[in-house]
C-alpha cells in the first residue's frame, strides 16, 4: 500500500494500526534491478555527505519469502558506492535501506515499524487469564477499535461484552468502557476458567487488571441487550461489539415473535458453560 502522509501521520498510523507491518519511503523505482542500479549511479537520490560518521544496512525484501544472506550481499555490492564514506552496521544501523520487489523494483529507506507485533503479543489469548467459547480474536478487536476510533476522552460501550475482549481493545487504545451482558456470570466472576496464581475465580475484571486499564472500566451491568436500562440521550461516543450469532454458542430467543404475546419476555435459558 503506498501513502502520501506528512511524518506526523506516519507516526500516528504506526502507533495504532495493527494491519500494518513496517513503513518505508520510496526513494526510488525501476522495472527491473540492473535498470534501478542504473538510474541510482546516474541520479544518487542523496546529496554529498547524507550518510557520513552513519552506519547503514541493505536488505532485499520480496513479499513471501524470506532474504538469504547472499542477497544482502548482492545489494551491498551493487548499491554500497551510495554511501562511501559511511560503515555497515548488521545490527545496530544508523540508516536501514532495502530494494522491495513488487511489481517493480523500489529502492526504499526503512522509516519504522507499527505496534502490531507488541499488540499481537500482547494481547494474545493464550496469555489471558480469562477467556470463554466466544472470545474475540485478540487482532479483531484491535481491529474493531481502531475502525470505532477509540481513544483517550472517549467513552466506549459493548452490550455484549462476553469477557471483555473487546472492551480491553477499547480500553488500551485509552477509552473509557461500559459494558453489558444477559449473562452474569462473566461480569460477577462465577465461573473458574483457570487455575492460574492459586485463584480460584476470575472475571472480565481480571483481563482489564492484566493490561493495567481497570481505572478505565467504568463498569458491566446484568442486562437484556433489548431492555438495557439506560436513560435515553448520548450517553456514548461509540458501540463496538461482537453480537452472538450462534455458531460457537446456541442462540436464544429473547423476545416473542407473536404479536399477541407483545411484552413478554421468554426466559433466557444457556446450556453453553465458558472454557
């Protein structure tokens, strides 16, 4: 994907998107290597003296596969007379560089990586403390809360929080969350999901305290996603969710469907008990 963005923009994208790997600035592109290597001896996109007292690095990167070091030696040979007076670093570059094949070949500078592979770690499932069947994919609901535009001075509500995955997304990206749930179990903390620490029970809580955002959980109430009892007006900036669509989980009729039975409620009954 190619972006025209001041610097500012790039910082902010790699700060919160969890879609993107690395970023680079095009200096350069040619149909061929040989014709780049060409075009870069002719016209060096650098003027006398970019690279002096650096270090700097090549590599050669092709979506999909990964660089062997006889490639990284190729491009040093062919493209080291760019910076003559500077050293080559393996490890510890002052100026990262790498020839990207495509469709074309891009002569390109390394300008810095996203937060996805922290997040991604982070947020990993299997290091949660408490999770159910339904649980949100840890990168969807980064996802999810990058689309809702979560952020700091915000307030966030998911009426089917489940064991708040979603809402640590929200949560971490600096939102306040709200969250609701006709089950209570997740929210009371009923069930004994794992026996990690010599705890005996865990909630949606425990997850929100693992990723230091429980300052940032208002709260969860017990509630029918079509009876929920908050007052009429805007009470939030965004509604991010996971609503059940039965897959994993039975779905559950909630209100009649006969018109003549209009306001009765059919009571909820879950067999599906949380992993």
């Amino acid at each position: 994907m190619f972006l025209q963005c001041c610097p500012e923009d790039i910082r902010f994208l790699l700060s919160r998107s969890v879609q993107i790997r690395q970023c680079f600035r095009t200096h350069r592109s040619a149909p061929q290597l040989d014709a780049l290597v060409k075009s870069l001896a002719e016209e060096p996109p650098f003027g006398p003296g970019f690279a002096k007292e650096k270090s700097f690095c090549f590599s050669r990167s092709t979506p999909g596969a990964k660089q062997a070091l006889g490639e990284f030696t190729e491009m040093l040979s062919r493209l080291g007379f760019l910076f003559p007076d500077s050293t080559v670093s393996l490890s510890r570059a002052d100026l990262v560089f790498s020839v990207i094949f495509l469709e074309e070949v891009y002569f390109c500078q390394f300008v810095g990586e996203s937060v996805r592979r922290k997040e991604l770690e982070q947020f990993d499932l299997k290091k949660r403390r408490y999770i159910g069947m339904t649980t949100m994919d840890a990168e969807l609901s980064l996802v999810m809360a990058n689309i809702g535009r979560a952020r700091k001075g915000t307030v966030f509500y998911d009426p089917f929080v489940g064991t708040g995955g979603v809402l640590c997304a929200c949560g971490w990206k600096g939102s306040y969350t709200v969250g609701s749930d006709i089950d209570g179990r997740p929210i009371r903390g009923d069930i004994v999901v794992r026996k990690v620490r010599n705890e005996k029970r865990t909630s949606l809580l425990t997850n929100m305290a693992d990723y230091s955002i429980e300052r940032r959980y208002l709260g969860s109430v017990v509630a029918d996603a079509t009876r929920l009892p908050f007052r009429a007006g805007s009470l939030f900036d965004g509604i991010v969710t996971d609503p059940p669509y039965g897959v994993r989980a039975g779905s559950v009729q909630l209100v009649s469907s006969d018109p003549a039975r209009e306001g009765c409620q059919k009571k909820a009954a879950y067999e599906t008990e949380a992993l």
